[in-house]
C-alpha cells in the first residue's frame, strides 16, 4: 500500500505541474502594427490642419516616434505630424535630441539629432519640414 501512496502523490505533483505550466504560458503576442497602421491608429477620428512652420516644443510635450515614417508632438485636442526629410532614420526607440534658438520654438529649418536609445551614440538626423496640425473632430451625438 505505501507504494500505491508515493505513486499517487508523485502523479498528483506531475498534474500540479502541468496544470502551472499551463497557467504560466506566456499569452499570444498581439501582432504588431505597420508604421503606416500605427500613424493611422495615432491620427484616427482628426481632420488635418492648414501646415505651420513652428510648434512650440512646451506645448507638445509627449513625442511618438512612428518608426521610420513620421514624428507625432503633442497629444490632446490637436497633435503635429513631422514627416521629416531623411525619415528612413527614424527608429520608434531613438532619443530626439534638438536645440531651440532664437524663439525657443521648434521649426522646419531646424534639424533633429537621433540618438539611440540602447547604446546612447548618436546615428544621424533628420531636417524638420512644415508641422500638419491633426485636430480631434468634435463627436456629435
């Protein structure tokens, strides 16, 4: 009898076991999204603005890179799309490093400096255009 015992509790921690297993399995990553999928998510239910040249950086403090597309400032009401000239640079993990002269205003002469975000060298940068304003349309109900 003490053998059908040892034989009982070894399959109930060989069931405990596989039942954790089970329970522990990561989940199914979601797949991830195109740039051109992610920008259009960022600028769902906005209407595009007449462009500017400067953005006031103060303004539009949170900054999304959309990798290798496009620079999203601000969030809110109204964001600003950058699609700067060089943009095949931009990678969605790159530190943005710009210098602001003059007004203190960000504007579409100026260049952006990118810096990676793992080793910390900077890999090239990217020359500013016009900001598009996208502004969240008032829902009517």
């Amino acid at each position: 009898m003490p053998k059908n015992r040892s034989n009982t509790h070894l399959s109930r921690a060989v069931l405990a076991a596989a039942l954790t297993g089970l329970v522990a399995a990561p989940a199914i990553a979601a797949p991830r999204l195109t740039p051109q999928q992610e920008l259009a998510k960022v600028l769902d239910g906005r209407v595009a603005g007449k462009p500017v040249d400067c953005i006031d950086p103060r303004m539009n403090d949170q900054t999304r890179i959309i990798d290798r597309t496009a620079i999203v400032y601000g969030s809110g009401r109204t964001v600003y799309l950058q699609v700067p000239d060089n943009a095949s640079n931009l990678h969605d993990d790159d530190v943005l490093v710009t210098e602001l002269r003059g007004s203190g205003q960000l504007c579409s002469v100026d260049t952006v400096k990118l810096r990676s975000n793992t080793g910390g060298f900077y890999r090239g940068f990217v020359g500013l255009r016009p900001f598009v304003p996208y502004t969240r349309v008032a829902r009517r109900y």
